[in-house]
C-alpha cells in the first residue's frame, strides 16, 4: 500500500511517498481504510524529533484518523465492515500512524463517526476533542453559572473547549490574538474575547471578572501562559493544562489553593493500556456533535495527504484558523 513516510526526523519535507506492506490486524484490531486524518502540534513534534515518541524511522505519522472498518481482529465486537468510524490511529511508538491507505486500530480507540459529520470533519476531532472534553467534563468538571477562561480559544483545542464550557452553561470567556479569532470565538460562545498581548492577569481580572477572577482556566498554550493561568484562577479555583512541560513557578497555585490538571490524550499509546477511556471520550463527543453542542471548525483549505508538508508548515506558522483537515488522495 502506499503511505507518506519519515525517513528522519526533520523539517516538514522529510515526508515522501513510499510503497509499505498491507497490515493486517491483530485479535483487538480492525483494518481501516483510511479517509482522512488532521495535523496536531504533537504531530510536528514528533516529525521534528522534539517529541521522542515517534516510531523509529521508517514511520507512518498522525494520530487522528476516520475511515471505513474493514477486516477485523477475532476478538473484536461491536463494529462490522463498512462502518464509518473516527479515532485515534497512533502515529507514535510501536502504532503506525493514519497517512497511509490503510492502518490498524485497536477497536477500543475507535468510534462511530456522528451523523452530522462528513469524513474531514470527523477526522480533526479525536486528539482535539477528547483533550477538550477530558479538560473540561473530568478535570474541571464545569457546571452552569461558573466562570471559565480559555487560554488560546481559537486553537484546535481551545474552539472545542469553548464550546463545550458554553453547553455547560458556563460564563466563557478567550483569549486570543486577532480579529478573526476573536470573531471565531465569539460565535462559538464566548461572551468575551481578549487579545492577551495588551492586557496583564491583573488587567484582565478588573476589567473582565470585576475582580473575581475565574473558577477555571483552560491553558491549551503552556509556557508563560500555564503561569498566567496560575495568576488568573480565584481562590481555590481549577487549572487545566494540556501543555505543562517546562519548568514553572507554582508559588501562585500554593498561595491560592489551586487545583492543577494535566490532560494527555494520547496516554493509553503511551502506556500500552487504556484505551477503553479513549471510546468513552470519542463516544461523548459524538454525541455532543450529534445534539448540536460542539462543531469542528475546519481552516479555510483542506489539504491532501500528498501536501501534508505543507499542512504541516501552515500550523507550525500559527496561520491556521481552525482545525487542519487532511483528505486522502493516495
């Protein structure tokens, strides 16, 4: 079969067409025909080498994936061929990825795509959404009437997580760094956008909370942005974080009693276990796709497997506005 492939790590052309062997899948496995996948920053890191959890070159990249249920694992229950299913491929460690023609998934990292949804909307949702729905249902645990924060609102993560603040009934505010994000976000249900560039936490807490600040705060950026989160949640408030790598000063969180949060979606490839939690996300997130409470909001051009060099380059350049989406044309 075909797939794109890393040699070696590197700078988005490391990408090339390769001819590979057909997989076949194990007992807990199903066979996909691949249809789409979506790029994600992991996806660089690992591409780049920044992330030591690629597969050892030759790899097959990307987490996310939707596609069309062919062969399956004798052990495998619950889906038959033809099934439009969406999920987590791999693309990291011993688990090929999903930019090949077809890949092998444990069935318990996948689940049927929402009706509502084609094929390049299902395919940017799993690593987005599943982070956005952990942060804010499990972590958070947000309920209606509360004051929600999410830093980097128009980002892949961040447009996913306000929506679902919102369907909380939560008051939800952004932060963003544009007109157009801030238009995104506002439309998706924040009642405030804030161009994080211009204002302090102290600034923002005045002028936005009357002083309160907030009971959550979303951090889908790390670095200086996990300890402004510190600075911007009340007393006893939560903070959840999908980007703490780094060294950071928790003296704020001491201070106030903060509940700090970290969500790594892609834990279960990691460890080898777990993937059970993956279908619960992946299936609560259909849902919520499915009453009308969370949409995937695509950038403008949707690529082809053939460019995913230059899908990865529009999302390391920050350009992107919404999720990219990668249709495939092999």
């Amino acid at each position: 079969m075909k797939a794109m492939v890393v040699h070696e790590h590197g700078a988005p052309e490391v990408f090339v067409l390769d001819n590979v062997p057909l997989p076949a899948p194990l007992p807990d496995q199903v066979r996909l025909r691949v249809r789409s996948s979506s790029v994600n920053p992991i996806d660089c890191k690992i591409r780049s080498g920044a992330l030591p959890l690629g597969a050892s070159p030759p790899a097959i990249l990307h987490i996310d994936v939707a596609g069309v249920v062919g062969a399956i694992g004798e052990a495998v229950s619950g889906f038959e061929e033809g099934d439009r299913v969406f999920g987590f491929a791999g693309g990291l460690l011993a688990y090929p990825g999903a930019l090949a023609e077809y890949v092998c998934v444990p069935a318990a990292a996948l689940a049927r795509i929402p009706t509502t949804l084609d094929f390049s909307h299902a395919g940017v949702l799993p690593v987005a959404a599943c982070t956005a729905w952990e942060a804010i249902h499990e972590r958070a645990q947000v309920v209606a009437g509360e004051s929600v924060l999410v830093q980097g609102g128009a980002g892949g993560v961040g447009h996913m997580a306000v929506q679902l603040a919102h369907a909380c009934g939560a008051r939800v505010h952004a932060t963003v760094s544009s007109a157009p994000k801030a238009e995104l976000v506002r439309r998706l249900g924040a009642t405030a956008a804030i161009d994080y560039r211009q204002l302090e936490p102290s600034d923002i807490i005045r002028e936005y909370t009357d002083g309160q600040a907030y009971d959550v705060v979303i951090d889908t950026v790390g670095g200086a942005a996990l300890h402004k989160a510190l600075l911007l949640a009340k007393p006893g408030g939560r903070v959840v974080s999908i980007a703490a790598r780094g060294s950071h000063d928790l003296s704020p969180m001491h201070g106030k009693g903060l509940r700090l949060d970290v969500v790594f979606a892609i834990r279960p490839f990691v460890e080898d276990r777990g993937f059970e939690r993956l279908a619960e996300r992946l299936q609560q997130v259909a849902r919520a796709c499915e009453q009308g409470q969370l949409h995937p909001v695509l950038h403008e051009r949707i690529y082809t497997y053939s460019d995913v060099a230059e899908a990865h380059r529009c999302l390391e350049s920050g350009a992107a506005l919404g999720k990219i989406a990668l249709i495939n044309d092999l």
